[in-house]
C-alpha cells in the first residue's frame, strides 16, 4: 500500500473574520504519486483545503481549526510554513502575487538562494526548469512584462526549483491558449510521472484538465467533500450537473442525442470511449441534416479596422496590415495565441493604443479624432488582470465608481449597481473589501464595474478565467441581455472555445499579428489549418465526428444549434 503524504481526519476551518466555517467535517487521504483533481464551484472550499495543506493557513489565514491535517506524517499548524514550504509547492492562480525575482531567472532560482545553492550548480538547474516549461529564451525578462500564459510558466517553473514533493495548481489553465493549456496538462502530467511527486490541481475545466489521465476527483460543495471518486464514476453520474460543474461536450452531446452514458474505463477519453451500435446509430441521427445558415448581420458599423499596422517597440510589429468590421449587435469571439495582437487590437478599439499605419474607425469616425475620454463613453474594456483595474477599497463603492465620477444620481447609481452586483454574484457580498476576495471573485468586479455603464460596445478580456460554471453561466446570461435588449455590441477575448461555442456567432481569429480568420465558430474549429497558426486545439465534438465519420463542422454547428435551443426554452 503507498504511503499516504496527506490526511486529513474530522477536519474544520472558520476565518477569523466570517462567522460560519468554510470547510466541514473533512476525511481525506492522498497517496504518494497520486494525481488528484479538485473541483467544485467559487466558495466550495477549494483553494481553503489547498491552503491548509501549503500552511498559508493557519499561518497566514487566521481561523480556528478543528480535527487535524498531517503532511508527510506532521501536524502542519505544529510546523513552520518554512519547513511546510520544503514539501509543498505552490502555483497560484494570480501569478502576479507569486513573483519576487526581478527577471525570470531570479525567480526561478528564489528557493535555491535561500538555501544558499553555490551558483555553479544553481545556473544549469535555472536553465534546466526553465526548459521544461519553455521560458529558456526569457532568463533576462521582467516577470511583470509577460504575458498571462508566459508568467505561469515562470510560476511553474519557480516550484520545481523548490525541489518539493508535494505540487499544488491552483486553476493553472486561467490564463493559457487551448494549444498551450494542452501543454501545460501535459507538463504537470510529466511532473507527475515522477513516483516521488504527488500532484494536486485546482480547476474548473474538468474536460481539459482529462486531457491526460488523473487518479481521482474529489468533488467540493459548501465547505464538504461530496464525492470522491475515479474521472469514469464521476462522468457515470449525475454530480456534476447537481453541483453546477460543466460536463465534457461529448458527454452533453451523447445526452442531447438520447444516448445512454456507457459503463466502461473509458468515459473520460474520447479517443477511447467504446460507443455500442445503439448510441452510434442515435448520434449519427441526431448530427444529421443541413445545420441552417446564420444572417450576416445587417447593423450599422460600430468598429472598423483598415490596414491597421501596431508596434510597441519601432520596427517590430504587433499587428500586421489588419482589417475587419463589426456591426452593432453582434457578439464576437476573438481568439489566438497568446501574444497574438488580440489585447493590442482592444486597445487600439479603445485609444490607449493609436495605429503606425492605417484606421480605426469608432462609430463611423477616425478614432484619431477622438479622445480616449470619448471613446469610453461607447466602449467598455474589462481587462484580464482584475489588479489593474480595481481602485476601491470595497466591491461596492468599485462598482458605483464610474457612475459616481459621471455624475450620476445616487438612486441610480444603486439602481445599476445593485442589478450588476446580482449578475455577477456579487450583492451579498458588496460591503466586502476587495483585497479579502479570490482572483476569479475580483474577476466579477471588474465586469459589474463595467456593465453598469450600458456602453455600446463591450470587450470582455478572458471573462471565464477563474469563473466556475454557475457563476460564467450567470455572467454571460446578463451579457446576453445586454446584447438582446440593448442592442450592446460585445467582443470576448477568450481562449474558452467553450465560451466561443456557447455565446457567439463570429470568430475574428488572430495569429502572430495577422488576422488569418473571420468566419463562424463552427467553421473556425473544423478548420486545421487555422487551429494549428493560432494555437487552438481541437474540441472534444470535433474528435466524437471524425469517430462518427461526421463533417466536423457539421457536428459541432448542430450542437451549438441544439445547446442553444435547449438554453432558450429555459
């Protein structure tokens, strides 16, 4: 039997500052080796029970505990969050809270100063952990100055130079492109190869996080652990619908064809999954027939892109000769590698960025006549990193901010705010400061700062990243009537294909600054060729139609036609 490096045993934890605890009655045993997977929706307990077991509590979270939590055989609040910090290493979701290295390699090597490591034998193991992630190229880079995906690579990359056993990914997706999320499931798989590695990971993209095999998942819902479970039993049951996880979209499409969910060790691996001659028969009949053809939008103009060139740095572009329109009323996803130029284009959409070369028309007007003041009166811009946008103390007073400094009236100011914070799950917790809250709840903030403006235009810059099911479900259904009712143009940035499939009817597909697609998202995700420039990956839909001998386009448009269907008679 392996050694088990984890127990939990009548395990409780309140804050100090909350008056009902947030984990429960928790009996939990992790093996030596294991690959675990914990899922649950925001304020499950997740990132607590993670915590407890890093040491962040009870030494840096103050709250009472009951029962007890053993690390390697010790009573993790008997032992310094230093010794702690020699068995478990972390990658946090805000990877920005993680750095303390000037460049990449400073971060790298933090632990093996620390430990006065003789730089002789330091520089090759920096090197060496910086190539397993890919960032060999960035030794000399400011961490700050990288993009979303690349500073998780260098947080990554930081816990191996830690030299621990025990590894914990808190949503360690967030922030990567699809090709590169695949990658990075199959760096941490690699790492967990490693007999002497037990891998924990945090995240809300159950499907992708299968991408390569996990050992168990340990379903969390209010504070308790509801199941625990292989990826095969959980898949066989109905939890995941229960408790608001999103299933894998081959498991949903096998639902929607009226197929019955097979019991054998392959559920989890569509390349693997065995289907009978039943279930095949009822899929290749429920992909059948023409998916209808969507109306090109007949709007007026709201953007419009004309041989755009972009450079930070002179000489070397960002954006290369680029040009699209976009009509009032649609809903677009932008999509590409990170790096791509799809952030640049936004802010060149808002005039914090102004073109070399070419126009960008706002309305029907050069955008170069316009202020970025008045530019912000028709486009809002949520950005991806909440940090650099929040600039109150409270979520409350964050939200009624850009009204208040408008000259709004108080009783509409409450009006808006009080409909944005419901949208996004936010009311009951609007008197909270903001520092107390997790990265994907200060994530919410920023959208409800923004809806609460009603702009005409509305881009979302990865709107999902750290959001669990429920609460992107309910986010995007309030977008949606923004767009139905209002007529309010939105752009996602977003490497969610799940998002793009689910909330869009356009793809605007960017790679190493060139738009290289403008088509719909059905056609963009059957399309090897794009998916290959732009770092994308194909879905688990286009794999169960290649297993069907289906067009994959097919597929994938009549599932987004049935999906949306199923959603509007709801």
């Amino acid at each position: 039997m392996e050694e088990t490096v984890i127990r939990f045993e009548n395990f409780g934890f309140q804050y100090k500052v909350q008056q009902t605890p947030t984990l429960y009655d928790i009996n939990l045993s992790i093996r030596k080796g294991e690959k675990v997977l914990i899922l649950g929706s925001s304020g499950s307990g997740k990132s607590t029970l993670a915590n407890c077991i890093n040491g962040l509590i009870p030494f840096s979270n103050e709250g009472t505990i009951t029962g007890s939590v053993t690390v390697n055989g010790l009573e993790t609040r008997s032992v310094s969050i230093h010794e702690l910090s020699k068995m478990v290493g972390t990658v946090l979701q805000d990877s920005d809270a993680q750095f303390v290295g000037l460049s990449v390699g400073e971060d790298i090597a933090f632990a093996m100063e620390n430990e006065a490591t003789p730089r002789s034998e330091m520089v090759p193991i920096v090197y060496r952990h910086a190539s397993v992630v890919g960032m060999q190229d960035f030794i000399g880079a400011v961490p700050f100055d990288l993009s979303g995906g690349q500073k998780q690579k260098v947080a990554i990359a930081g816990v191996l130079g830690s030299d621990v056993s025990i590894l914990i990914f808190d949503e360690p997706l967030a922030s990567l492109d699809p090709q590169m999320g695949q990658t990075a499931v199959e760096l941490i798989d690699n790492l967990s190869q490693n007999d002497e590695h037990t891998v924990i990971i945090i995240e809300h993209r159950l499907e992708d996080v299968l991408h390569r095999r996990v050992d168990r998942v340990i379903l969390m819902s209010e504070g308790r652990i509801v199941s625990d479970s292989t990826p095969d039993e959980l898949l066989q049951s109905t939890l995941l619908l229960d408790y608001g996880i999103r299933e894998p979209l081959y498991i949903t499409a096998m639902k929607y064809a009226g197929c019955s969910i097979p019991d054998n060790s392959n559920l989890c691996d569509i390349h693997c999954i065995e289907f009978s001659q039943d279930n095949r028969k009822k899929l290749i009949e429920f992909f059948s027939g023409n998916p209808s053809v969507s109306k090109a939008s007949a709007g007026e103009e709201v953007i419009r892109f004309e041989n755009v060139d972009f450079a930070y740095d002179e000489g070397v572009n960002v954006l290369n000769d680029v040009s699209f329109s976009i009509q009032k009323g649609e809903r677009i996803a932008v999509i590409g590698k990170n790096g791509a130029g799809k952030s640049t284009a936004a802010k060149l959409i808002c005039g914090i960025a102004r073109p070399q070369k070419g126009s960008v028309h706002i309305g029907g007007t050069n955008a170069k006549q316009l202020s970025v003041k008045e530019i912000g009166e028709h486009v809002g811009y949520v950005m991806q990193n909440p940090n650099q946008m929040i600039l109150k103390d409270t979520i409350k007073k964050e939200v009624e901010f850009a009204l208040s400094i408008r000259g709004f009236g108080a009783e509409e100011i409450r009006r808006r705010a009080t409909i944005a914070l419901n949208a996004c799950s936010l009311y009951s917790m609007r008197n909270w400061p903001v520092d107390t809250v997790s990265y994907g709840q200060k994530k919410r903030i920023t959208v409800a700062s923004i809806l609460v403006l009603h702009p005409d235009v509305l881009i979302l810059d990865e709107p999902s990243a750290g959001q669990d099911y429920k609460s992107y479900m309910e986010i995007m259904h309030f977008i949606e009537i923004l767009n139905r009712e209002y007529g309010i143009t939105i752009l996602f940035i977003t490497h969610d294909m799940h998002l793009a499939l689910e909330n869009t009817d356009r793809a605007i597909v960017f790679a190493d600054g060139r738009l290289i697609a403008d088509d719909r998202v059905s056609s963009v995700l059957a399309n090897d060729s794009v998916i290959q420039q732009a770092n994308l990956k194909q879905t688990s839909l286009y794999t169960l139609a290649l297993r069907l001998d289906l067009p994959p386009e097919q597929v994938i448009w009549r599932f987004i036609e049935h999906e949306r269907a199923v959603k509007a008679d709801e």
